[in-house]
C-alpha cells in the first residue's frame, strides 16, 4: 500500500495497488500545473485509490475536454489527472505526493515534441512523440 498528501497535509490518500510504472509528461499543461520541466505521474485503478483525509479540500479544474486536473485548495499542489476518455478506469497520482517510498519502477519521458527549450532530456529513458 502506497500513501501520499498535499504540500500542507490537508488531503492524504491512500493506493491499494502498486504504481507500475511512471512516465514524465512534458506537455504544455502538465509543465505548468507543476510549474517544472515536466510532471511525473503513475497510474493505478480508481478501484484502488482513496481519499483518506480532506477530500473536500480537492479542487478540480477541467484542463482540456474531458481531461481532469486535482489539486489541493489550501496549498495548490498538483495531486491527479483522469481522463473520461482515455482508461477512464484509472487515475494518474502525481509522484511527487508520494509519502511511501515508490521503489524502482519503469520510467518514460511523454509529448517529448513539447519539451521546454531549456530543458535537455538526458537521462537515457525512452522518449516518446504524441503523434
């Protein structure tokens, strides 16, 4: 069982199933949500993700069409993104709410194509292109 929270703790979460892999997405969106070069995000099973304190400080914005984005209203930090359209039977978690360890886990940079300029991908993980 995996855990996590927000940057003040208001909302925790709990996983009841492994992140399997991750993938580091660097579209436009996802680089200002985090306000980074890219956001990393593993996904599991809505079946097997719980809100366990502070679900009412979730605050949802729908970034493009039937994309979701959580965040926490108190402190802002990136928490989800959900699709209703792609594998609307899974949530991705933003890794860097992660309070237990994650360990090891297959990793890939996504929407290379729209990478930040300044920013240089050179960790020898596999790239890959949206189209």
């Amino acid at each position: 069982m995996l855990s996590g929270s927000c940057l003040c703790g208001a909302v925790k979460y709990q996983l009841d199933a492994p992140i399997e892999a991750a993938s580091h997405c660097h579209c436009s969106q996802c680089r200002k949500g985090h306000g980074a070069a890219f956001g990393s995000y593993g996904n599991v099973p809505w079946s097997s993700f719980r809100w366990t304190a502070g679900e009412d400080s979730v605050t949802r914005y729908h970034s493009s069409p039937g994309v979701t984005r959580t965040f926490c209203r108190q402190c802002g930090a990136t928490l989800q993104w959900y699709s209703d359209h792609a594998n609307p039977e899974t949530v991705g978690i933003a890794l860097g709410t992660l309070d237990t360890p994650l360990g090891e886990v297959p990793q890939k940079h996504i929407y290379c194509e729209s990478k930040a300029d300044w920013y240089a991908i050179a960790d020898g993980l596999p790239q890959e292109r949206s189209s």
